[in-house]
C-alpha cells in the first residue's frame, strides 16, 4: 500500500446501512491503513465531500433519490479526478457504459461470495495510490521548471506524440529558434536527412520502453548550418505505465565528434580485438587482404609470408557461406555497413569450425579498408544444439505436470473447501496447506521448465548448510542425514534446495534396514541431524508437510573426490543398474503411490545449472547420485 503514514480516507456511500458496516469490516481486515466514513445518500455524500479530504469515494448504484451515476457526475463537476469506484449489485452492460461514460475510475459487482471484499480493498489501494502519484508528478514538476529554465543545457519537452510543447534559452540558442517558432512541432525540425532514421529509431524505442535513451545526432540549425548534437532523453510514465511527457537535454558536440571519430575507429577496433582475446584479426581493402595475430593464437594458421587477395582470404571458408561473407565485406567497404554474421572456417588441418566473424570499415586517407576479426564459437554451436534438445525435452515434462496434476489437485482443492465449510479442523488447515505446497511445487516445476531453461540466476551456497535446511524441511521419522562437506557451491539456492529435498525423499521413502551399515560403523567427518519423532517444522515455501515414514535410513552429502562435484548417497536396497538411467524419465517410479516426478526434476534441475548427474552405488550398497561440473565458489 501507499506510505505506512498516510492512511486511506474512504467515503463509502450505501443506503444499505448493514451491507455497508459489513464492507468496511471485510476492507479493514483485508488492509490496514484504511479509514472509512460511511453515508446513506447521494446529497451527504456530497456534503462529507465538501466538508472534509477523502482519498477515495465507493458508492452503491441502486439508490433513493439519486442513483451511483447521478452521484459520480456531481462528485466529477467538483473533484474531476478523485478516485470513484462504482460498487453494485446490479451489474450490466450498460450501467458500466455509464459508468465509464461519467468517468468512474473502476467498477466492481458485488458478490456473495467474502473473497470479492479483498479485491475491493485492492482496487482501493491501486487507484489511490495511482491518483497520489499523479499528484505527486504535477507538484515535482513545478519543482523542476526553475531548474530547466536556468540549465545550460538544451532542453525541449514533448508530448506523447512527440510534438514540442516547452525549450529553454538554451535550447534556442543552439538551434536559432524562438520557443514560439518550436511550440507544435516535431523532434523533424531539428534532424537532418542522414540522421533521420537514427532519431526515428530512438523514437520509437522511447515510445515502447520507459527509462532514459543517449543518442549523438546530426541536426541542421534553422540557418542549415548541420552540428552534431549529444542528445539524452527520458521518457515519464506513471504507475500504470501511460506515458506523461517526454524530457530531452543537448548539447552540440561537433568539435569533439569530428576530433575523435577517426581515432575511434581505430580505437574501438583493437578494444574488441584485446577483450576477445582468442581470435584471428584481419584486414581487407579493394587490393588485399593482411592478417595478424591480435589475441592468443590465429584460428587459422597462415605463414609471415602470406599476402593473399581477398578471393584467397575467402577461400578460408567454408564453400556455401564464402558468398554471404563477401557480400558482408562489401557492404562495409561500399556502403559502410558492419557486420556481424556467423560461417563455417576450413582450417589448415582441414577441419570445420563455426567462427563469427565481425567487420566495419575504416576511413583513411588514401583508400577504404575494412578491418575485423574471427571467434571460434565452435562450442557455443554445440551447446546451442544441446540447449535445444533440452528445452524440447523440458516442454514435453512441463506438458505432463500441467496436465496429470493441476486437474486432481484442483478436485482435492474444492472437496476440502467443501468441508471447511461444514467443519472446523486444524487438520483441515494442514491439508489447505500442503494443497498449497503442491500447487507451488507444480508452478515451480514448470517455471524451470518453460522460463528457467538457458539460464538461472545463481549464487556461492554453502552446501552443508543448504542439505541441513533442506532435511529439517521434509519432517523424516527416524532418519539421520549426514553432511560430509565443506564446499561452496555457484548454484540457484531455490532450485538446489529442491534437488536436495527430492533426494532425500526418495532415499527415506524407498530405504529399507537389509542393506545398512551396523552401529559401530562411524562417519570421519562432517555433521549427523537425526530425526526419530514426528516434527512439525515450516518448509522453506512457508507451509508445512506429512511426515515421511522411514526405517531408520542414513543420507550422505558429501565432495567427490577429485573435486568436481558432490553426492548424495544412502544406504538403502540402490537401483538396479539396468533401471539407472529410467530413473530420471518423467512419471517413473516403482512405488505404487509415487508420481515419478522426483528423480525427473532432479535431472532438470542439474541440467539448467550445467551439471552431470549419474546413479551409481554408494558404499553400502545404496544409492549415490554424483554430480560432477559443479563450479565452487571460492
């Protein structure tokens, strides 16, 4: 809601007095910070409005006298932009043509149903705190007029559609305008014909996107003298994203332009030659091609005495792309256009690398050159190819989560609200609450699935302290987890706390006591958390969950030993190696009531952060899932 000091006046007018007392209660329970006045007529409405500051005004539309509508138009002749929210139970068509006709600020049908009070409350709250900032906008730029007028900066608003309505001094003074001669026109007065497009383009981005554009630009003065002018632009919006007005500052540059273009050239060049690194460097002119070495090595090797022509320069390459990099190089050296364009190279052993290669041209004195430089993005081709297949895979999975488990879920969902309704039980509040977790694991589930697949945000985590969290989440009976670890690893914590939660789940859930390890065998190091009753413990998405059954399982999280990675191990019956890779396909499980998504978000999970994951046997003849190309933290 709006500032925690500024409580919400509301003037609720009903003649139903009860329905009304009723409302406030639900509004004030729903949010804090309202204060509500309540009236049962138009004509005291009015006058609460005329003796006294409301933020908002509610009105019922079926009233004595003088209905909603009739109230919004007077309320409109004296306050035209409070906000005013017809609240009826009539609801139709043309009450709300009316209603938008009058220009009320929202509408809202009245319900039987208690949860509707709640969207009351947050309608209140956005068109309040919309109209505030509206307010807020008008005073702020009051504040800003002195300072504009006396910048020594250029300075020019425009409206929505980008005609002037206000220049400074300044303004005038580079141009040769009189603010009379701006006022009306276009961003076009000031832009020459080789700028045209440039200033078109920023235009239209500022009329998509808010936030501030930069842009140098030729622009002609009104006696045609042509200056290059630095220009920054901001684009204004309010809450709700409308576009308010348009600010842009200048300056002319046309001496340090023309002093520096040259030298940039050339600068800028080298710059991306140095940052990459790894690359082959050449130039090309109408006669030749030279090549050098400007990183580490040259992807294709050529001797110190190559002088090849351009032909042999694009011989390099392989024979379907040769004709797009030429028509590339002569673009640059015929219409200055760069480029950026990916091709197939034949190395000097023969082999067929993907390159990018990259190319502008360069003015000198005496010819046109253009320069530019060879990547190998062999490996990003591939795992490019790899990142599709996955998010192939990954739409597949997401597509039977969405189907097999939103649809029972939402039936156990509306049975329970059934019998909340008849009964009152704690234990019905803990199934809400694990429907809850559910519907979160589903969301999650095809987040990664559909938005999260080419990359995750990630961070150092202490992976001790993540399994730790992790176990005290799922609630085990009679288990025991084992932290033999120090590292840190760069991961997602959400996504790798539910790799963890789904590994233990599946060692306390299929663990058995034929195949552990006695009671004098002993751990060297790390940590041991035992849980040997029914704990009632919050799980990291704020709900809780059913105890999982155990027989006294053992789960390991520790470093592999060369330091690739970690595992999670158990000493349960394992998996049998002709069933280790159908473990991570979606909707396996040998349990009669698992779902078989377990094991499958496991895989995902490790494949969106770039991890290996294999199922192997873990010292007492267990389960041990590696993962390897793990990158710690340092």
């Amino acid at each position: 809601m709006g500032e925690a000091w500024s409580p919400i006046r509301v003037l609720h007018v009903d003649d139903d007095l009860q329905y009304a007392e009723t409302t406030a209660a639900f509004l004030e329970r729903a949010q804090s910070g309202f204060d509500i006045e309540i009236v049962t007529s138009a004509s005291e409405g009015l006058a609460r409005l005329e003796a006294a500051s409301f933020d908002c005004v509610v009105s019922d539309y079926e009233m004595p006298r003088e209905n909603g509508i009739d109230f919004l138009e007077s309320v409109r002749e004296e306050f035209p932009d409070l906000p005013f929210i017809l609240y009826t139970g009539r609801g139709s068509e043309a009450v709300a043509g009316d209603a938008i006709s009058a220009g009320v600020t929202d509408y809202l049908q009245k319900t039987s149903d208690t949860s509707h009070y709640a969207l009351l409350a947050n309608r209140i709250v956005n068109a309040v705190e919309q109209y505030r900032s509206q307010q807020a906008l008008e005073e702020s730029k009051e504040r800003l007029s002195l300072f504009i007028d006396q910048s020594p900066l250029g300075f020019v608003e425009f409206n929505p559609d980008f005609e002037i309505i206000r220049v400074n001094d300044a303004l005038s003074d580079i141009f040769g305008y009189t603010e009379a001669e701006l006022l009306g026109e276009t961003w076009e007065v000031f832009v020459s014909d080789e700028s045209y497009d440039d200033v078109d383009a920023v235009t239209a981005a500022l009329s998509e996107v808010s936030g501030g554009y930069h842009s140098i630009d030729e622009n002609v003065r009104k006696d045609g003298e042509h200056i290059m002018v630095e220009w920054h632009n901001r684009l204004i919006t309010d809450d709700s994203g409308d576009i308010v007005t348009i600010f842009s500052k200048c300056q002319e540059v046309t001496e340090r332009i023309e002093h520096e273009r040259d030298l940039a050239q050339l600068r800028d060049f080298f710059a991306e030659a140095e940052e990459l690194g790894d690359l082959g460097a050449w130039e090309f002119d109408e006669t030749g091609v030279s090549t050098w070495t400007a990183g580490t090595r040259r992807i294709h090797e050529v001797g110190d005495d190559f002088d090849p022509t351009v032909e042999d320069g694009l011989s390099f390459y392989h024979p379907e792309d040769r004709e797009a990099v030429m028509d590339a190089v002569n673009a640059a050296l015929e219409d200055g256009e760069p480029y950026d364009i990916e091709a197939r190279l034949i190395t000097a052993t023969g082999d067929c690398r993907w390159v990018q290669t990259r190319g502008k041209r360069v003015e000198e004195a005496e010819k046109r050159t253009v320069r530019g430089y060879i990547q190998d993005i062999t490996e990003q081709k591939e795992r490019e190819r790899r990142l599709r297949l996955q998010n192939e895979r990954l739409e597949s999975f997401a597509s039977v989560v969405s189907h097999d488990l939103r649809s029972p879920l939402t039936v156990a969902q509306g049975q329970l609200k059934l019998a909340q309704q008849e009964v009152s039980n704690d234990r019905l509040d803990r199934i809400d609450s694990a429907h809850q977790r559910m519907q979160a694991l589903i969301d999650d589930i095809l987040s990664l699935a559909r938005d999260g697949r080419e990359a995750t945000i990630t961070e150092p985590v202490n992976l001790r302290t993540a399994a730790t969290a992790c176990w005290e989440t799922i609630k085990v009976e009679n288990a025991t987890l084992v932290t033999d670890t120090d590292s840190v690893v760069t991961a997602d914590p959400r996504r790798l706390q539910r790799l963890l939660e789904n590994l233990f789940r599946n060692s306390v859930e299929h663990g058995s006591t034929s195949s552990r390890p006695g009671a004098d065998d002993s751990v060297a190091h790390g940590s041991i958390h035992s849980l040997s009753q029914t704990q009632d413990t919050s799980g990291a998405h704020g709900t809780t969950s059913s105890p999982v059954q155990s027989d006294g399982v053992t789960v390991t999280v520790g470093d592999l030993d060369d330091a690739s990675g970690f595992y999670v191990a158990d000493d349960g019956p394992g998996i049998p190696e002709d069933e280790r890779d159908a473990v991570f396909e979606a909707g396996y499980s040998t349990a009669s009531n698992g779902t078989g998504f377990g094991l499958a978000i496991v895989a995902e999970i490790a494949a969106v952060h770039g991890w290996d994951v294999s199922v192997t046997d873990s010292e007492s003849g267990g389960a041990r899932f590696e993962f390897t190309g793990v990158e710690k933290a340092t």
